[in-house]
C-alpha cells in the first residue's frame, strides 16, 4: 500500500498485512483543511517516535525483496 497519510493509508495496510510505504503528498489542490491538519499532526508525530528511538519492525516481504538474489547483483 502506498499513500501520503499515515494514520489512514499506512495504518490500514499495516492492519491488513501489506507492506506499506509512506510518500509525500502529491499537491495540496483540492485538499480540506481538516485533511491539511490531520497530515501536520501526523508527520510530527511519526518524528516524535523517530527521535525517540522507534523504529518499523521489519515486514517479510520487505525482508525477501532484501534478500533475493536480483537484488544482490544490482548491488555488486
């Protein structure tokens, strides 16, 4: 699942066994002020949890991307 919204894109895949990834936000036409507010509190949020310490536990599919053998040549 890829979104710009933690507690809304983020959170359901999480919930749902996907592997997530968190973008920036596209634009900002069209978008509600309570939509605009909700993403401020939730960006400092998640860098609260950052500086503090927390990290994302690892996620199996993240896990086999890392360890398969396409990957490993890209690297060398």
């Amino acid at each position: 699942m890829v979104g710009d919204r933690y507690l809304t894109d983020v959170t359901f895949g999480n919930l749902h066994g996907m592997l997530t990834v968190h973008t920036e936000q596209l634009t900002t036409v069209g978008d509600n002020r309570v939509a605009q507010q909700m993403r401020r509190i939730e960006d400092w949020l998640v860098a609260r949890y950052v500086r503090l310490g927390y990290v994302a536990p690892p996620h199996p599919l993240a896990l086999r991307w890392l360890a398969s053998p396409e990957v490993e040549e890209k690297r060398e």
